[in-house]
C-alpha cells in the first residue's frame, strides 16, 4: 500500500490552522505546515514534533514552491485578521496577494486540491439584507471592514485558479470561538468579559466552535465536491446573548449597557485617540463600531446538505469548554 500524500497548512500556528492541524495529526496523514521564524508555537507545542514545519511567508513564491512540493491538499488558513485602518496596507498584501501567490503555486505544482479558508466578512454587509447565505452577491458598503475587503478579493484569487482549472472549495466560517491567544482576535472576547465589559453592541452575527471549523475542512476536503464555498456557522446569536452566555461561564456580571449608535460613533472617537497617544491599535476601530450595530443571520443550510450527518457543537457547550481553558490560563 503506498504510502499517504503529504498534506500542507499555510498559517499553522494561526488560531485556525493550529485546530486544524491537531486534527490532521490525529489522522496520522504526513503534514507539513508554513509558519514564520518568530511564529509563536504555544498553540501547537504538543503536535510541534509531528508536523513537517517550513519557514514560508506567503509573499515568499519560491518558498511557497518549495512547501508544495509532493503535495496533493493545501489548507489555506494564512490571513491577517486586522480591524486597525493602520494594517489595511498589511492585509491587503497579505490576504489577497499572498492568496494569489498559493493559488499559482498550486496550479503550478499540480495540487488536487485547494481549500481556502475565508470568512463571512467577505459575503459583504447590507444595511437592507440581514439573511445571508452563499448565493448573496458581495455590494460595496460603508459597513463592509476592510478586513472583509482584503478577503473578498482573496476569494477572486481562489476563483480565477477555479477557472484555470485548479480544484477548490471555499468555507466562510462566521466568528470562530475556540482557545487561542486571548489578546487578539475572536478569543479576547473572552478577555473583554473577564475584564469587565459594560457595554454590549445591539447588533447579532453567526458564531462557530473551531473544533467543528476544522472538522468541516478536513469533510470537505476529502470529498469530491470542487468548486463552491459553505457558509461554516452553529449559531446566530446577539451579541448580548453572547457576552451574557460568556460572562455565566467565567463568573462576571454580564454587560448590561446597550451600545446605542451615538455612543458607538463618540467609542471609536475615544479609542481612536487613546490609540493616538499610546502608540497601540485601537479595540473599537470606526468600521465595527458601526457594524456592531447591525444583525446578521447566516444561513448552514448548504453546508448541511453536502454534509449531511454533521452536527455542530452546543454554542453553551463551546463556551462552557473555552471559558475553562481560559481560567486556566488566567490561574482561577
């Protein structure tokens, strides 16, 4: 019996991409990953020995060529998550170039298969639509982050390799809760209510475990379907219904404030010029002040037909899990 094909993560130290490796790992399937030479491996330090590790950056072509070799899958987890104005440069560089630049080597080093690992951000946000599914077409908006710009023209990139004849598939996970590094990103929500979090925004989204993230990646990759993209979402839920879920779990006072569009528009002012003068990225940026104040509701239904015996996790189940990793971190 022939030996299995080895499988390559970019990102693999990332939030999602470690999940997804752990996963990989377990299969037993040969992998090799990319990270940077300053990655931070805390997040895979007990898998570290098992995983072919590669010093790419995926602006790095010739490295990316490397990496491919005698690959037949390429999870595509590598993108910089920024809601600071200062880093629209760095994403757009990132995301959407850097996604290019896997897509070619792809084509180039005849890989099976491709899954790129998007987000909801890049279905786009009307003011007049708040159901969403894969079918809605992207509307440029004021609402619309930049982070969810640099993605949508990333997902063209993984398109047009479609279209050159490359095999691929496209999730859009909504906001990924898992165990992560709790000061960036989805996890320092947990950080927020820890630390006291007063307001809460009046707007809603989708919200998906990460374990259930990379259980959906690894279906979908090892079945024949090519060429579309799942919405990847459990739950929609405001975010009040989050944060209070969130702040039972970690024994704090649930945010009992609404956030109110005025006081949103003077929260990004006051974060923005407290960013000023310490010479640090803002937490509330002017772009998700705004689309704080909007609910989503993102539909699985696609996702669930192609994968129909999948289940996702308990949204309190999630939470209950991560918020006693993150007691743990914190010594409670």
């Amino acid at each position: 019996m022939a030996n299995p094909a080895t499988v390559l993560v970019t990102g693999g130290t990332g939030f999602a991409g470690s999940h997804l490796l752990r996963r990989l790992v377990a299969t037993g399937q040969p992998v090799r990953a990319t990270k940077r030479p300053d990655s931070n491996m805390k997040w895979v330090a007990d898998i570290a020995h098992k995983v072919e590790w590669v010093n790419c950056d995926v602006l790095d072509v010739t490295g990316l060529y490397e990496a491919m070799k005698g690959v037949e899958q390429v999870y595509h987890c590598a993108a910089i998550v920024s809601f600071s104005p200062k880093e629209k440069d760095l994403m757009r560089q990132t995301n959407v170039e850097g996604t290019a630049n896997v897509v070619n080597m792809a084509l180039e080093c005849r890989v099976k298969k491709l899954l790129h690992v998007s987000s909801i951000a890049a279905l786009g946000r009307k003011l007049n639509q708040p159901q969403v599914d894969e079918n809605t077409a992207w509307e440029d908006s004021a609402i619309n982050t930049q982070y969810a710009i640099s993605k949508y023209f990333a997902e063209r990139e993984v398109w047009r390799g479609i279209a050159e004849g490359l095999e691929s598939v496209i999730v859009n996970p909504s906001v990924i809760i898992g165990e992560g590094n709790w000061q960036t990103g989805s996890c320092r929500l947990f950080t927020q209510v820890w630390e006291g979090l007063k307001f809460y925004p009046t707007g809603g989204t989708g919200f998906v475990d990460v374990l259930d993230l990379a259980a959906v990646m690894h279906r979908l990759m090892n079945s024949p379907v090519c060429g579309q993209r799942f919405i990847v979402n459990a739950h929609n839920l405001s975010y009040r219904e989050f944060f209070t879920l969130v702040a039972q779990h970690l024994g704090k006072p649930a945010p009992g404030r609404p956030v109110t569009p005025f006081l949103a528009e003077i929260g990004w002012r006051l974060a923005a010029l407290k960013g000023f003068f310490t010479q640090t990225s803002p937490l509330v940026t002017k772009e998700t002040a705004r689309m704080s104040q909007h609910r989503y509701y993102y539909s699985n239904a696609k996702l669930l037909a192609a994968l129909p015996a999948f289940t996702f996790a308990g949204i309190e189940d999630t939470v209950a899990r991560v918020s006693r990793l993150f007691l743990q971190e914190v010594g409670q």
